[in-house]
C-alpha cells in the first residue's frame, strides 16, 4: 500500500524552488502530487511522490543539498499536533519516546529508532518503502528535520554527531552551518548521537496537563490506523473532516485513484465512503459533546459542518434529540 505523508511537508518548497530558478507547480505535476496539497498541511501524500519531487528538484537546478536547504526552514510546528505534544513533555527522553511513537501519524514511511549505550544517546530513522528505496535527499531532509525539532527542546547551542549512510556532497558548508562541525558520512545508519545528559533536561514551558490532552487526541487517530484501504480511509477522514472539504473526489486523489475505484475498493471490504464519513462523525460527535466544555458551535466546525444549524439537523437525524437536548440527557443520567 502506498505510504502517506502530510503535506505539511511542502512547506516552503514553492520558495525554496523558485529561488532556485525552478517552477515549483510544474514539478509537483510532474511527479503527480496536486498543486491543492500547498494550501493544505493535512491533506496526504505519496511518501515516494516527495521523494521524487526533492530528487528532481536537486537535479534540476543543480543543487544537491536541496532537501537540507528545505530541512532549514523547519520547525517544531511542522510535525502538527505531534509538535504540541513534545513541547508539552516533562523531559527530552520523554519528548523523544512520544516522537518515535506518533511519527507514523506524520510520515508513515519513517520509523525512530531511540538507543542509550553508556553516556552516549542514538537517535536514528529507518525507511519503509514497499516500492522503493528511499532518496538522499528525502534522506536529508528528514534528518535535518528530527534536528530542528530536538534543537529547541535541549538547547541552541546544541550540537550533535550527525551521521548519513550516503556519499558526502563535493562541499559541505550547509550541512555544517544547519547541524554544526561533526557530520559523518558512509555511516552505518542514519541518525544523531549526543549526551545522554540531554535526554534529562527538562522541556522549558511544558504543561502535563496540555500534554494528556495531546497524547489523547493522538492515541484516538493512532487507534483509526490500520493496513486495509478502509482504515486508511478512515484516517483520512478523521484528520481531514473539519476542513469542510471531507468528500469522496478529494479523498480519492490523495489515495492515488479516481473516486470510481475508491467506491468500487471500499465496496470489496464491505463499505462505503457515507457509512465511513457517519461512523467517524458520529463517533467525534458523542467525544466533544461529553466534554462539557466543548462549545456546540466549535463542535460544528471539528465535524466539518458549515453552520450550527447544519449540525443540529445532523445530529437530530442521527440521534434523534438536538445537541443541547443529548447534552442535558447525559447530564441528567438519561443520555
């Protein structure tokens, strides 16, 4: 099945291409990604479409360290509400170990792998493709981004060992201005080692509270993965449903097929997109009304309706009471 990433991950790369002299909506054709994916961090992508898009843009203009250069640009919020979590950790290691837990959530290509030997801390990633090997310079953007989100959780003046499997570049002036003096080249893996020291510092801010909340939300959408075509499907409409764009076309496409054969794979697992998109609503519904500090009219908006009054007629047709009315049920031990 065909490994997906957040478009959050283009952030930046129209800039970072036409600075170069490239037509960033030409490349994103060319490799079948769609130029939508821009104005939306959380629609999904083929992993190997990135890949290919960083590849071809390094070739044509010349500039192997391409997906580094896009790696600077990074920050903690590019990884979503898995960057809420990790600043709300108590810990670094804590910070670290939520990291390698919800990454898939992110880039489902990626796996952390987290080693302590001694006094020294190991960070590495492994690559699963089903259809290819993975790119250098995906490679190195990757690497550069797990940097640029540690960095602000241990320190600025951080400064790891960092190590690539692949070749060096002919210079290596941006991998030492991103990482700093020691990086490694035709290592054994891909990765950053540095004190284990720094695994004990704790996350300057962070809010325990703000991190259960997090950690809640995440463990919901890591339940809703799975491996058949109807699960992911289901996690595409559970991360994309408050967008208000939720529907069987724009799934389709982020899928890597027409909504024809979406209907026509969903049906021979004994579903449909309807049934899915009420499940999953359904579902969030009952969630955010228990929380009786969740406002109706916020409500609405999570579950991708236009208006409260949109929702109030759903949530009758489904319930058969009006949101405030289920609201008091529950409240009374009736609902």
């Amino acid at each position: 099945m065909t490994e997906l990433i957040r478009s959050a991950c283009l952030t930046a790369f129209p800039e970072l291409a036409r600075s170069v002299g490239l037509r960033p909506e030409a490349l994103l054709s060319s490799v079948g990604i769609d130029a939508r994916a821009l104005a939306d961090p959380e629609m999904r992508i083929s992993v190997q479409a990135m890949g290919q898009l960083l590849e071809l843009a390094a070739q044509q203009s010349k500039i192997d360290t391409f997906g580094l250069r896009l790696a600077e640009t990074r920050s903690l919020s590019i990884l979503g509400p898995i960057g809420l979590l990790l600043r709300e950790e108590p810990t670094v290691r804590h910070a670290i170990r939520s990291l390698a837990k919800y990454v898939c959530l992110h880039n489902e290509a990626i796996v952390l792998r987290f080693d302590q030997f001694g006094s020294q801390a190991v960070v590495s990633t492994e690559f699963h493709l089903a259809r290819q090997r993975p790119f250098r310079q995906g490679v190195e953007l990757t690497i550069g981004v797990l940097f640029r989100v540690l960095q602000p959780l241990i320190g600025r003046h951080w400064r790891p060992i960092v190590c690539f499997t692949h070749e060096p570049p002919a210079r290596r002036d941006v991998h030492h201005r991103l990482f700093g003096p020691r990086v490694d080249f035709r290592s054994t893996y891909n990765g950053l080692i540095f004190s284990a020291d720094d695994l004990e510092r704790p996350v300057p801010g962070a809010d325990p509270a703000f991190a259960d909340q997090a950690r809640r939300y995440l463990e919901s959408l890591m339940q809703s993965t799975g491996t058949s075509f109807k699960a992911k499907v289901e996690e595409l409409v559970r991360v994309q449903l408050s967008s208000g764009r939720c529907t069987a076309d724009r799934l389709a496409l982020q899928m890597g097929c027409d909504r024809r054969t979406l209907h026509r794979r969903l049906n021979a697992e004994k579903a449909t997109f309807d049934a899915i998109l009420g499940s999953v609503r359904t579902e969030l519904a009952v969630r955010l009304l228990q929380n009786r500090e969740a406002g109706l009219a916020s409500a609405a908006d999570l579950l991708g309706f236009s208006s409260g009054s949109a929702f109030s007629r759903w949530f009758l047709g489904s319930f058969g009471k009006r949101p405030s009315e289920w609201r008091r049920s529950l409240e009374a031990g009736g609902g």
